[in-house]
C-alpha cells in the first residue's frame, strides 16, 4: 500500500512516518518501479505498535527498545518491564508535579475577583514576582 493508505488505516501523519523510518523505528518499505514506498502488513502492525507506545508517552529510544525484544519473542521481558516501570515512575512524577501547579493556579486564581485595574490584580502581582508563590513549580512538563 502507498503511504497515504499507511497513514489513513493507522492515523499517523505521512511526514510522521517518514520520521519513523529515518530514525530507524519503521524500516523502509520496497520501492515500486515509479520509486514510491510500497508497506505492507508487517509496516502496518509496527507503526501500530509504536503510535500505541507514543500515545502512553514513550520516548523514541524506549520504543527502539521495546521494539528490539518485540522482534524477539523467546527473550525473557525484564527489559520491557524496566522499561515501562521507568516511564510509570516518570509520569508519576508528573502528576505530583502537575498537582503542585494546579494548587498554586487555584490560588492566585482565587485572589483576584476581577473587576479591578489591571495595576492592582493580585494575579498579575503573582506571576511577575515568583516568591509570592507557595511552592517552587519550576517547569512542569
């Protein structure tokens, strides 16, 4: 199949999937006599597996990773499972982190009533000076 068919039947963009092939995640496909890629079921399944890996937040090398001990089903999985534990503890990370910001955007939400000039919103006074702030939030994401 062409790569547009690629993309419908998986919802990955083209310039997405030639990506993939660049960095080595999806091979290259068979090239047809007018030099267009041509994929096939087994092009299909991978760049399911990986849109599905990216869509829980994998990164590229985790993916290369799993990808490796996919193509080798009689390995033992310690691998994936460090792996996917790693990712669990970084997206828990997150989510405290992301708690941390949601209570601090709460409270200087919750400091202003509006109706005042905008030289006296207590918001505008929280974010231009950092040590109003309850809690060191730094870049969350």
């Amino acid at each position: 199949m062409p790569i547009g068919a690629l993309a419908g039947q998986t919802g990955v963009k083209v310039e997405t999937i030639r990506y993939y092939e660049q960095v080595g995640l999806l091979p290259e496909p068979e090239r047809s006599e007018g030099n267009q890629r041509r994929y096939g079921r087994r092009h299909r399944e991978r760049l399911a597996f990986i849109k599905h890996a990216r869509d829980l937040g994998f990164t590229v090398e985790s993916i290369r990773a799993l990808l490796k001990l996919s193509d080798k089903p009689n390995m033992a999985c310690d691998d994936a499972h460090a792996i996917a534990s790693a990712h669990l503890g970084d997206v828990r990370d997150k989510i405290a982190r992301l708690r941390l910001l949601e209570g601090e955007l709460q409270r200087i939400a919750a400091s202003c009533l509006g109706g005042v000039n905008a030289c006296d919103c207590k918001i505008i006074e929280a974010l231009a000076d950092h040590a109003r702030c309850h809690h060191d939030h730094g870049r969350v994401v």
